[in-house]
C-alpha cells in the first residue's frame, strides 16, 4: 500500500468523520438555533454554570480567537450572560440566563436523535468514543514528551 495514499492516512479518516458527524448535527440544532460549536460552548455551560471563558476554552480545546465570536452570538440571542470576575478583572465569567437554562431541556433530545441518525447502537458509539478519547489522550502525551520531528531531505539539494 502506498503509504502517502489519502485513504491510508489516519488523519483523513478522523477528518472525514468529524466532518459527517458535525454536518449530522446541523438538522438537530437548527431548532434550537444553535451550531454545532454553540451547541459544544452550551454543553459546557449545562453541565458548569458560570464558568470562565478560559476554563470553556481549556474544556473545548478552542483558543480565546475561536471562542469570544461564539460567546459574543450567544449573549446577543441572551442565551448567556458575561461579567468580570469579582476578585480578578482580567477574567471573564459565562453565566447562562433563564433562557439558556430552559434550552437544555429542548436540547435534551439531540443526543438520541443523532444515534438514531446514525444508525449504530449505543454500546458501539460508547466504545467508539472511549477508543477516540484514549487515542487523543495518547497523542496528546506524545506530543508533549516529545520535540516535533524534522524531516531530513533525501535528494540533492541545488544551491542559488
């Protein structure tokens, strides 16, 4: 098998995925006004009210660029609230409003209608999602313990 082959390349297929699940997603959140990285910022917020933007970001792997657009949309539809921290102005707290609190429970039927959009069963998207979390685990730690690899060149170099 040629090992540069799209279709060889872990990446891809994780990519693909990703891709088709988002793009599942879309039909579920449309009624709820959401998108698919709103409805990521809201699970968040549903399971830990009143968080700081840094910890949603350190939750969501999204940096701070990634992340105040999607907050910003959110509190113009008064889905949730920000304020300043009371004993450190340089953090910002999220806070959900009545109306972000009473999303949760329209929100509550995403979960099942994606697995039945899916069409697999729960114990095999359970297992499927423990494999992916200990797979980013690993390689987050590889990553870390580990200096990016540099690529020698293998033919002649030609000079200027």
């Amino acid at each position: 098998m040629n090992p540069l082959a799209l279709d060889a390349q872990l990446c891809f297929s994780l990519y693909a995925a990703s891709r088709a699940v988002t793009a599942a997603y879309g039909p579920l959140l449309a009624p709820l006004g959401l998108t698919y990285p709103q409805y990521l910022v809201m699970l968040v917020l549903w399971e830990a009210d009143d968080v700081s933007v840094r910890e949603i970001g350190e939750r969501l792997q999204l940096d701070s660029g990634t992340l105040t657009p999607l907050l910003t949309k959110l509190e113009l539809r008064g889905l949730v609230a920000r304020e300043r921290d009371g004993e450190d102005a340089r953090v910002v707290r999220i806070e959900l409003t009545a109306a972000g609190r009473a999303l949760r429970k329209k929100a509550l039927s995403v979960p099942e209608a994606l697995v039945c959009r899916m069409g697999a069963s729960l114990p095999a998207i359970a297992k499927l999602r423990d494999e992916l979390v200990g797979l980013t685990r690993t390689v987050r730690a590889a990553n870390e313990a580990e200096p990016p690899v540099r690529l020698r060149s293998r033919g002649p170099v030609s000079g200027g």
